[in-house]
C-alpha cells in the first residue's frame, strides 16, 4: 500500500482539500499522511488519516497574527519570508515524515517538502488551490499587493511576461533561505522556488473547477483540473435555533470570514447588520468565536453563530457576502448563488477578480465596506436576473463535478505508472 504525504500550511480553506483528497485515496487503496502544523491534529484524525506534525506550529487562530499576515500590500511576503525564516525545522520535520512515504503532495506554501522530496528521489506531485499560483501571463492574477496589473495585464501576455521577470528577483530576496537549503541538499540553486520551481515536472493538480478558470498556454503542461476538492461536514448536525431560523422565513443573506480572516474582521459584521436592516432583508453572521462589536441583543432578522459548516447552510441563503478565500468561493460557486466579495489579502484579489468576471458577483474593497456600500451590492445583485442564472448554472455544473475523487484518481494513476 503506497503511503501518500500531503504538506501544506494555512487555514481550513488549505487544509481541507487534501484531507478530502486523502480520503479518496485511501478508497484506491493508498495510504494518505497528512503533514502540517501540529494544531490541526485533532481535526485531522477525526476524519481517520494519520497525522505528523511539522513545523511551524503558530496557531491558526491568533488575531494578533492573522492582521499581520493580512496586510493588503505586504502580507503575501510576510508568509513567505515568515516561512522561509523557519525552513529549515520545516525540512526536519518533513525529512523524518517522508522516510516512511512513497510519493510527496505539496501546497504552495510546502517550500521544503518540494526540497525534500527532490532530494530523496520521491515521486513528488505539486498542486495549486487557485489560478492566481500559476502567474501566467495569458490570464494574470490580481496580486492584493498589485493591483495596478490590471492595467498592465490589458497590454497582452508580452508586457505580463517583462513584468513577472521584474518580479523574480524580488520575491527571491523573500524566499533566499529557501535557495541556501537547495543548495545544501545538492540541488540547484538557480531555482525561484516561487515561479519555475514551485511546479513539479511530472504532475501538477489544480484543485479547482475549468468553469472558475480555464487552463492557459503557459501553465504547466502536466496540469489536470480537477475541481474543488470539498470536504463536507458528513453528520454534522446543524443547532435546532439554525435550523429554525433559516425555515422561518425567507431566504437570508450569509455574511462569512472564513476561518482566518475573521480574525481580522473589524467592522465588517457590524456595517453588515446595518446594511440588512436598510435592505429589510434576514441575515445570518458567521462571526467566529468573538462578539465582533455585535450588539448583545440581535433583531429578529438576523442571527449570529460562531461557525457552521457552509456547505449546510449556502444553499439555504439568498447570497453570500465573503472574503474571497478559495474555499469559502467554491462553496458559494457550488451553492448556485450570487456573492459579493470583499477581499482582504493574498489570492483574495485574484478569486474576487474571477467570479467579477463570471458575472456572479460584485466586489468591494475592504476599505469602502461600509453599510452604504454593501447595501448597494446587495441591492443590485438581489434584483439581478441574469446573475441568479448565471450563479445557478455554475452551481449545477460544480455539484456535478469530484474534484476530490479525481485528485485521489490522477495521484494514484501516477504511482501506477511511476517507475
């Protein structure tokens, strides 16, 4: 039985795909090993794969933290060079895991695993969770720290390919312990972990669906879209007070933060609740585990709850008011309903920009959202015909899809063939 190590580092939205994917392989008769930071343990075997800590440990959850690492302009580097700083415990740990492994399945943010399995001579396999990884130069993301690209971008892939050559040494400076680990572990040097050496030459997964992106001439040529791989809450049961407020009446609009940047809310629940009261319009708030400046006493209209799996309750909504977070959009994708978007940091952006073009969705900056603004959205979108088509169709067409399943598929036809 081939043991399968899954690495990655992040929130819910990075650790849930490849626990969904483990699942499925181990159904093909792999075992699947996933290997992250140690405050996910318990999440992950109560879903039945096996665990190995890897560092770094930080907790999910720290607020302090998480508004650090959201910054608009600098937060994607400082992941990256907050990762890189600790590479080499990170290689450690993911040396001793992969002793016992027959294949390495790496996250963008797996910047020593990609290390160690090249220097053990292991299958490895690179995936992505959104288009924005790929940086090409045919559809360009719209980087949180950048978004003067999309002015740039208009001049065609010639001008995006100087632009990204501009870039490479920049975000090198980011990663350089990275390169010294490389060099230390007879590979070379001459490698951007970032750009050309983030993709694996043998398999690439995208984890996403060809109706949120379709595949460009510069992405990698192993590619294979697979579709959102989602992890379901199974037997969960949703709180009869849920229950009972999503049935009571009509549909209400979901306001979500995900699982990290909720941390770094602000005010956003609090202009919300203003918005829907203007709009007369039901509201449920998925506000994390703090009060969010709420007032202890709620309207009728609105209910307030620390988290529920979204899965339950998007269908339920009339639509959904996000973040952007890859997770959190292909599950508003698969609920078949419009969304407004109001990205905070990092691949954000670039999913925003996405469903934007989808006509599914409209965006507010996180600076502008106010309860004036996203009143206006929500106005608009809710009496938007075309956009509730639009939306229902692409859910029609995400419920058909397995990205898990055919992840699981794509890995285990590679070890078949693998010499």
């Amino acid at each position: 039985m081939a043991a399968v190590l899954f690495t990655m580092f992040g929130s819910f939205g990075d650790l849930h795909p490849y626990v969904a994917i483990g699942l499925e392989l181990q159904k093909l008769g792999c075992e699947a090993v996933i290997g992250t930071s140690a405050g996910y343990e318990d999440k992950v075997k109560s879903h039945g794969l096996r665990f190995v800590p890897i560092r770094p440990h930080e907790p999910p959850g720290d607020p302090a933290r998480i508004g650090y690492f959201f910054d608009q302009r600098r937060g994607t580097e400082r992941v990256l060079r907050a990762l890189a700083s600790v590479v080499e415990q990170t290689y450690e740990d993911t040396l001793r895991a992969a002793r016992k492994a027959d294949a390495i399945v790496t996250h963008p943010t797996s910047l020593a695993a990609a290390v160690v399995a090249q220097h053990l001579g292991l299958p490895w396999i690179s995936s992505v969770l959104a288009p924005s990884s790929f940086l090409s130069a045919y559809d360009p993301p719209l980087p949180a720290a950048a978004p003067w690209l999309a002015k740039v971008r208009k001049l065609g892939p010639g001008a995006m390919h100087v632009v990204w050559q501009t870039l490479k040494p920049v975000t090198l400076s980011w990663v350089r312990r990275v390169v010294e680990l490389r060099r230390r572990a007879g590979l070379p040097a001459d490698v951007n972990p970032l750009f050309e050496g983030a993709h694996s030459p043998d398999l690439v997964l995208a984890l996403f669906s060809r109706r949120f992106a379709e595949p460009q001439p510069d992405w990698p040529a192993n590619t294979v879209v697979t579709g959102f791989p989602f992890l379901d809450a199974g037997g969960t049961k949703v709180a009869m007070e849920v229950r009972d407020f999503l049935e009571a009446d009509a549909p209400p609009v979901v306001f979500t933060l995900g699982s990290a940047a909720v941390a770094a809310a602000g005010d956003f629940y609090a202009a919300s609740l203003q918005a829907v009261q203007r709009l007369n319009v039901r509201a449920l708030l998925l506000t994390g585990s703090q009060p969010q400046d709420l007032p202890s006493r709620l309207p009728p209209e609105a209910l307030a709850w620390p988290y529920l799996p979204h899965e339950q309750v998007f269908p339920h909504a009339s639509a959904i008011v996000h973040q952007g977070g890859i997770g959190t959009t292909a599950q508003a994708l698969r609920a078949g309903l419009p969304m407004v978007v109001v990205p905070f940091a990092h691949d954000q952006f670039d999913n925003a920009d996405h469903v934007r073009r989808l006509r599914v969705a409209a965006t507010i900056p996180r600076r502008q959202y106010t309860a004036r603004t996203v009143e206006r959205a929500l106005r608009r979108l809710l009496d938007d015909g075309a956009a509730r088509q639009v939306a229902f169709a692409a859910g029609e067409a995400i419920r058909a899809e397995n990205g898990a399943a055919a992840a699981a598929l794509a890995i285990h036809n590679y070890l078949s063939h693998h010499p």
